[in-house]
C-alpha cells in the first residue's frame, strides 16, 4: 500500500500500511496506478441463490482469440499477446444496477463491505505487533470516493483525487446527503468483490473470467482497441461514458456525464450486444491478480492464477478488475481498452467499480 493513503484517511489506520506492503518511495508508474485499498472487513454469510434465468443476459459464442494488447498503448501485463480458447456462456448485457442491487438486499438483508466498521480483531493480525487500536471513527464504515480537483496535480499520487469517506457505500455513491433516487438504471458502485460475489451466488450466477470479460468484450472484433473497433474514444458521437478533458481537474462533461456514472445502455452495444464494457464503471472479474499471468495462461478457458502477486504492491492479494470507468481519459489510463487490465483487494470498494455476471 503507498504512503500516499496516509493522506486518504487523514490520520493513524494507514501509518503502518507502509511497512506491509515493502515499497518504500518506489515510484509507481502513472498509467498502472493501483486503486486504494480498504483493509479487511467481517464476511456476511453467503446468501442462499434464487432460480437461475437468462433474461437480461446475451449469449456469447465459444471462440478463439489473441489476448492482451494490439496497440501502443497497453502496459506491460497486458502481454505477451497469447491465445486463448473459450467456451460458450451467457453474459449481464449491462451492469448491475442500483435497482438489481436493491432486490438482492431486500431478498437477503445483505450488509456490504463498505457499510460495514473494520474489524479491529483481523485488523490487529496484519500489523505490526503491539500496534495500539485507532479511534473507533478511523474504523467506521467507509469507501473511496472520487474528490474533484479544481487545478492540476501529480498524477503518480492518486491520494490527491480519492479520499475515504465515512457514510459513503451503495446506497449513498458520494457520501452522506448523496442517494440513489432517480439513479436506479445506474450502475451500482461501492461493492467489493466479496459482495459482488455473494450477489452472483444469489443471482444463481458468478462473475466472469478475465479471459470470458475480454472475449465477450471484444464483442465478435478481432484484435481491436475497443469494444466498437479502433476509433478513438473522443471522435464524435460519444460510445462511452469517460472523462473528457484533463484529468483530474477538467471534466468536460462532452458526453452528456460529468464525473458520474450513466445510466446502463445509455451509449451503443458492442457486436453481442453488451453495454457499456468501455468506461462507466470498472467491473470485477473472478481472477486473482498476477501481473505475469500471461506468459504462463493456459490456451483453454483460463481461470486466473491460484494466487495474487503485485509487484506494486507485494504484500496485498489482488482480484482482476476490467472495462475502465467515467474517471478514465487517454491523458492518464485510457482503460476503457479492451484488454486493460486493473486490480485491487477483494474487501475495496470505490465510486467508479461495479459488476456484471456470467452463467454456463
């Protein structure tokens, strides 16, 4: 974890985050940022699943295809470009909702990471020993959320445009006084990968691979940047909901969304007919992280490496993000690429990550 997070909570619970991860002041490149990363929180019992159905979802056909990056702009565990065969499964055509969501809890009573205070008694496992416990209000429940900038700023410290805010979670995507209202189409944001994982298990669904999230991204395109072909993302008319402008501090708002999330199907489907894969929200995918999974993947339905390894971040187990958000600008990411690859703890939530599902 950087030293920068020491910033984010303002005060002791990151202090010590520095002597975990090993990082010391290594410059991480500013392209491949990690996202922050919440600490460990208390597990809510899986909840039981529903009936499974395809409605809402596209069949994706079984396939063949070379994974990893075909442009210039791919970062270094996007390679090497390798094949990888698929089989055929059934795909969310969009994200999860707000109101997807909202029937999960209602069914369920499901609590999710971000609502929920640190536990101190796991907390005090992954720190030095004799550490003393923090203040309880530097363990409430909280999440990342995105702090507008309004002048330029270091790009290699991400602390200066995310900040853990206590009450922000599903339900309140930018904190207190914040809501959902009027946002249910939208996609639900502030989940962490366990929760997307217990809404999967009760949607009688699971999150997708990496490799099923990028073929189905690819949507029928053969090594392409995006999900609608090689046309840049800022030529007219808008296919994504991104940034627009410079990041951090001048969002345009060109494509009709300043610094938020749109609602689902707001811009065109790709070629098998799923939303928003480029930009919106970042979606979770089930594989553990390895920034050198590629050069050993297997050819045949991948499922990810049997454990996590960040080099930025040694000492944090990672799961497999995808697709790029509306935080995402070709000045500073331009994930909302095909085979743009993020990562972060299972137990993070932010503003700009959500989630879609697969079925067999």
């Amino acid at each position: 974890m950087s030293a920068k997070l020491t910033i984010l909570l303002g005060g002791w619970i990151l202090s010590f985050a520095l002597s975990l991860s090993g990082l010391g002041q290594t410059k991480i490149p500013v392209c491949h940022a990690p996202i922050p990363t919440k600490l460990k929180l208390i597990q809510t019992t899986r909840p039981r699943p529903t009936k499974k159905s395809h409605v809402g979802m596209k069949r994706i056909p079984a396939g063949v295809f070379f994974m990893g990056s075909h442009d210039s702009q791919g970062r270094s565990d996007e390679y090497p470009i390798h094949q990888v065969r698929i089989k055929a499964f059934w795909m969310d055509e969009t994200e999860v909702t707000n109101a997807a969501f909202a029937a999960f809890v209602k069914a369920t009573g499901y609590i999710t990471t971000a609502e929920k205070a640190i536990d101190w008694t796991t907390l005090v496992q992954q720190v030095p020993k004799g550490t003393p416990k923090p203040a309880d209000s530097l363990l409430a429940p909280s999440s990342l959320v995105f702090d507008p900038r309004d002048s330029p700023v270091d790009l290699s410290d991400y602390s200066q445009w995310w900040t853990f805010k206590q009450g922000a979670d599903w339900r309140h995507p930018e904190g207190p006084g914040s809501t959902i209202n009027g946002r249910e189409k939208h996609p639900v944001v502030h989940v962490s990968w366990e929760d997307a994982t217990a809404y999967a298990h009760w949607a009688g669904k699971r999150l997708p691979t990496e490799a099923e999230w990028e073929w189905a991204s690819r949507g029928g395109l053969l090594n392409k940047i995006y999900p609608w072909g090689d046309e840049s993302v800022n030529i007219l008319p808008y296919k994504t909901n991104s940034f627009q402008g410079k990041f951090p501090d001048e969002d345009q708002a060109l494509d009709g969304y300043k610094t938020t999330t749109a609602p689902v199907k707001s811009f065109p489907a790709n070629g098998y007919g799923l939303f928003d894969t480029a930009g919106n929200v970042w979606e979770w995918c089930s594989d553990w992280y390895r920034a050198d999974y590629y050069k050993k993947s297997p050819i045949s339905n991948p499922l990810g490496p049997s454990s996590s390894y960040d080099p930025d971040e040694p000492g944090i187990a990672k799961r497999v993000m995808r697709g790029g958000s509306f935080l995402c600008n070709d000045g500073y990411c331009s994930s909302y690429r095909n085979s743009a690859r993020m990562k972060s703890s299972p137990d993070t939530g932010l503003q700009h990550t959500g989630f879609r599902c697969v079925m067999n």
